[in-house]
C-alpha cells in the first residue's frame, strides 16, 4: 500500500473537499430516456407545418422506443442516445376540399451514429388518393426538413442542458473552471456525430469496481458473461472485423494495434482495453486474455468468441470468465453497445439483404 502523499493523485480522496469523484476521473452518468420522452411528446404535440394551401399537423407521438444517456469519463462528456420514433400527422388542402388525411412518420434510428441530415424519415399515408398523395409529397420534400430541425432541438438540448453539473469542479476551483470545462466538452462533443475515440475507449468503463483495490493473495469475486448475437454476413467478415487492425479501427473509431497470431497483443480504445490471443481459428473461434487497464495489476479475463455461419447469417456466441462481479452488468451493456451495435453500424452487418429490400 502506498504511503501518505505517494502514489496515484487520482484515487487522492482528499484532492475534493466533498470526497466526490476524485478529478472526475471516474465514470458517472445520468439517464436521460425519462426526459428525453417527455421533451419529444413536447416537441411533436401539434406541430404545425403548412405552406401555401397545405395545412399539415403532427399530432402526438404514436412510438417511442430507445434509450439516452450522458457520461462523464475523465473529464469527457459522452452522449448515447438511440431513438425510434413514429409521429401521427393529418393535413388537408385547404383550397380544395376540407377533407382531413392522415399518415405516419416513421423514424427508425436517431442516434449519435448519424448526422441530422442522414437521419432516415419515412412518410406513409392511410388511405391513397389524388390529395392524400399531394399531401404526402408536401410531407416528404418540406415536413421532414421541419422534422429534422425539431429532432436537432431535442439533441441541443439534451447536450446544453441535461449534461450540466457532471463534470465537478476540482480542489480550489470555483464553479466558473467547471462551467468554462462543460463548455469545451459540449463544444467538441457538437462537433462530432460519432461516439469520441476518448469515450468509445471504455467497452467496460465502469469496471474499476472493488476487486482494483485487493492485495496479491486475496481472493477475487467474479462472474462469467454469456451472449449471443447474430449479424448477417457471413463468418469470415466477422472473424475480419475482430482481428484486422483497419477493421477494429473502423468500428472503435480510435487506432488499433492488433497481431492476430497466437500469442500476439493487442490494444484498443486508446489502451483501455489489451490482451493476447490464446487462440485463433478464422471463421471459427478466437480466444483471448483481456483486461481494462485500471482493472488490478495482472487479472486477465478469458474471453472466447465462437462464429456458426448459417445459410443467412453468423451467430455469434460470447463466453467470458473472471470479470469483476461488481462490473457484469455494466460489462455486458458496454459489449453490446461498443462492440456488437457499433459493428452493426459501421460495416452493416445489421440488416439482411432480403430486408433491406
């Protein structure tokens, strides 16, 4: 054990004068899905979008499927969220007919993975005819702009203002560094719409937990994860994308280094996450001794991938063995979300072809 005024300055309790998440080095979040439900039936409870005689209304929301979150990670904010989204619209031609159309306006996936303007909007109608059509092509060339500036308020306001106070200030600093901190964060973070190499750097963040602080000899309580996930590709895509350095660094969206051989390292997420590979074999299987690297000095746990191609896709099948027992749910989140999910995304592997047709 280090001596008084030695060792790591992060795990310093005192360097807070309220002993409160040392340096904001640790990981803290907030859920953001209550509010982010209510603001979006704020948002589209009648909105109004009309222009020359056509006079269109988003109603309510009918759906509204997904989750949001904002992190703070050594003084980085981090923001997920992932949202479907089903609006109701009516609308009629004012000149014409005081007939009242109605449709749906389908949002399949508002994320931070997209940018606004690649956010996908369907437009369907209930019933087709000459007006509703007319209806429906005003909707799509005009109504889905309005939309998508809605959706960038909702994402303004959960970056400006839901995130505020996660990140302290530190010992000697008054709330004016830890504004003028926010400010920087919030700034980097509008900048960029894919998940900060910096942020993506914790496929198990949370996984300090109590088991950093035993001593050699004492024993260790851990859990073992399972799970499974299919993709549709086929297996050596898959195989590809967890062992080719360009791959990992696609879907990281941080530098790589990767020696797929037996034996060989690996070190990912800025060198959150290292190991070796204990066993390789392509389309097959791939074993590893991985760890984060503020888990204790020398606990690895043993992480074995199993790919079974089938005539549409791969299922893939995860067994890991020696995580921290209080870290396993965050583990297994954080393995879908940084791992499974973000492959999904990039290299789209999330839809079959049959489906996307």
């Amino acid at each position: 054990m280090a001596k008084w005024g030695e060792g790591d300055p992060r795990w310093i309790v005192e360097e807070r004068p309220d002993a409160t998440n040392v340096n904001n080095w640790h990981w803290t979040e907030k859920n953001a899905t209550p509010w982010s439900k209510e603001r979006f039936q704020q948002l589209f409870l009648d909105f109004k979008i009309a222009q020359n005689d056509m006079d269109c209304v988003v109603e309510a929301v009918d759906k509204c499927n997904g989750e949001a979150t904002v992190n703070n990670r050594k003084g980085k904010l981090i923001f997920f969220y992932e949202w479907e989204l089903v609006l109701k619209w009516s609308g009629c031609m004012l000149k014409n007919s005081a007939l009242s159309h109605k449709g749906k306006l389908t949002i399949p996936n508002l994320s931070e993975e997209n940018d606004l303007n690649e956010v996908e909007i369907t437009v369907t109608i209930d019933e087709s005819n000459d007006e509703s059509e007319t209806l429906k092509r005003f909707m799509y060339n005009v109504g889905r702009e309005l939309i998508r500036k809605q959706l960038g308020v909702y994402i303004k306001e959960l970056k400006e203002e839901y995130s505020k106070n996660l990140i302290l200030p530190k010992k000697g600093a008054d709330g004016s560094d830890a504004d003028n901190s926010d400010a920087n964060n919030l700034k980097n973070a509008a900048q960029k719409s894919k998940l900060p190499a910096t942020g993506a750097s914790t496929v198990a963040s949370k996984a300090v937990g109590k088991s950093g602080n035993n001593s050699v000899g004492c024993k260790l309580d851990v859990r073992t994860l399972s799970m499974t996930e299919e993709f549709h590709c086929n297996a050596n895509d898959l195989y590809n994308a967890l062992t080719k350095a360009d791959m990992l660094t696609a879907f990281t969206r941080a530098p790589a280094k990767v020696d797929a051989v037996r034996g060989g390292e690996f070190v990912l997420y800025g060198g959150n996450v290292l190991g070796k590979f204990e066993e390789l074999v392509p389309e097959k299987k791939i074993q590893q001794s991985w760890r984060l690297k503020n888990w204790s000095s020398g606990h690895y746990s043993n992480v074995i991938i199993e790919l079974d191609e089938t005539a549409s896709s791969t299922m893939m099948t995860l067994t890991q063995t020696g995580i921290p027992a209080s870290e396993y749910d965050a583990m297994r989140t954080n393995w879908y979300r940084y791992y499974w999910h973000s492959i999904k995304q990039t290299f789209g592997f999330g839809a079959s072809i049959a489906d996307a047709l």
